[in-house]
C-alpha cells in the first residue's frame, strides 16, 4: 500500500475551497477519512472511479488532481 | 489516545482484567481455588473486549481522534480476541488428546468455552458496527487491506493443512498413536483460527504500515 508514483494536489485543492476539511471530502466521495490521509500523503493510490470522485467534487478534471511522478 | 487521565488508568484497566481473564482460562480446572474459572475467565474477557470498545468509543469523541479506521479498530480488537481464543486452545490441547477425550467432560467445557467465545465476538462485531452506524466503515482501501491481508491467512491455512496431511501421510501408523479422529477433527480447527489469527494480524499491520 506504499510508495505509489501517483502524486496528487488534494490539500492544496482543499485550501483553496475554503479549508474543506478531510472529513467533508471524504463524506463527499464516499470513502473513510482515513482513506483521505493516506491519499494526502501519497500513501494510496486510488481506483480510477475514486479520482474521478474527488476531481468532480473539486469540480475540476482529473488530471488536475492527480499526475504521474517519475522519479 | 494519550493524555486523559481517567483513558489512561481506564486502558490499563482492560489491560488488567484482559490479562486476568487469560489466566483464569487458562488455569481450568487444575486450579489451585478447587473449582473451574474458566467461564468467570471467558465472561471477563468479554467483557474486557467491551471496555475496550467503550474506551475506543470515547477516544474519538473527546479527542477529534479519527486516525484509526473502523477497519482498523476491528482488526485490532479482532487480533486480540483470537489470540487469546488460539492461546486458551492450545493450552487445553492435552484435553482433546487420548481414547477417552470424546466423552470428557474437561473437553466438552473447554469446546463449550470456545463456541460461546465465538458468539460473543459475533455480537462484538455487531455492537461494533453500530459504533460507527451513519459513517462509512469501508471503502476501497480497506478492501484492498483485507483482500492482502486474506493472502496472508489463506498461506497459514494451507500450510497448516499441508503439515498435517504430510505428518499424518508420510508417518509410520506406530508413531501416529496420538492421532485420534477427536483430536484430528480439534487441529484442524486450531489451524482455521491461526488463519484467522494471522489475517487479523496481517490486517493491522497493513493499516499501521499505512498511518506511519
């Protein structure tokens, strides 16, 4: 469940949203915050319908959300 | 979960009467007190697994304290019980061995010990479900946890199966003495509970390795 190459701009997505707290995204996308946490730090990377969840609840596209991290 | 006076001795509290609980099963009916504690010993362990869903319960209301997943809180309290449930049956293995052992009565305590452990976990999952009624208890991390974590309990239950049937394939009859159809039937349910105990454990361990 670690070191996934998948990076993602979710805390900064919710700053800019008014401090969105994890919680509320999570409630949002249907999934535990605990899920949100690990996401945040790049510890899980989501199924396809999960970043599509998030990026709508963003109201953005995925890739505005999520991108590919070569190392 | 640090902090709180009245959690703290409250943890150490369930820790007690858990530890307590243990050796009461344990002690059976060779007790030095001249009677069996092994049910006072199961009820205690139940009602330690309460307190600890009633500590759990607490934690995260007054501390905000939602770094630890339903999922992971059920693998814990999970990872607990079966222990003790392997350890009580392990220690009482000797009962179940032997040409008499199906008609004991030690045994058929120790088997009735055992099954009400089980119902009371059911009812703990229960009562734990409700915990958390009106959230959302799983998504798809925890069920790539569990699915991992199954792996883990699906290897322990072959290699038990595996161990036994070679011991039990490739041992001279002289030397399978032990090997009662009573006995065979009790392995058999011990290694189905390491499955569980190592899936549990499994399940913890990959929620830990996660919040680090």
């Amino acid at each position: 469940m670690t070191g996934t190459p998948i990076a993602n701009d979710i805390r900064r997505l919710r700053t800019e949203r008014g401090e969105m707290t994890q919680q509320a995204l999570a409630d949002a996308c249907g999934v535990t915050r605990q899920t949100i946490i690990a996401l945040e730090a790049g510890r899980y990377a989501p199924s396809l319908e999960l970043a599509f969840r998030i990026a709508r609840t963003f109201g953005v596209g995925v890739e505005e959300v999520f991108r590919w991290e070569t190392q | 979960m640090t902090g709180h006076p009245g959690r703290t001795i409250g943890r150490y509290g369930v820790m007690l009467v858990a530890g307590a609980a243990l050796w009461l099963l344990m002690a059976g009916p060779r007790t030095v007190l001249g009677f069996d504690p092994g049910p006072l010993g199961m009820v205690l362990l139940v009602a330690s697994a309460w307190g600890a869903l009633y500590l759990v319960q607490f934690s995260a209301r007054d501390e905000g304290e939602h770094a630890i997943s339903p999922g992971e809180w059920r693998a814990r309290i999970g990872f607990a019980f079966m222990l003790g449930a392997v350890a009580y049956f392990v220690a009482k293995l000797d009962l179940f061995a032997g040409p008499g052992a199906v008609d004991s009565a030690d045994a058929r305590a120790v088997a009735r010990n055992l099954v009400m452990l089980g119902i009371a976990w059911a009812v703990l999952g229960q009562a734990m479900a409700s915990r958390w009624k009106g959230r959302i208890q799983e998504d798809e991390r925890d069920r790539e946890i569990a699915r991992q974590a199954g792996h883990w309990g699906h290897g322990v239950l072959v290699i038990g199966l595996i161990g036994l049937a070679v011991t039990l394939g490739f041992s001279p009859a002289h030397r399978l003495q032990w090997a009662s159809h009573f006995l065979l039937a009790n392995l058999l349910v011990l290694v189905l509970m390491l499955g569980w105990l190592c899936e549990y454990a499994a399940t913890a361990v990959y929620y830990w390795r996660d919040r680090r």
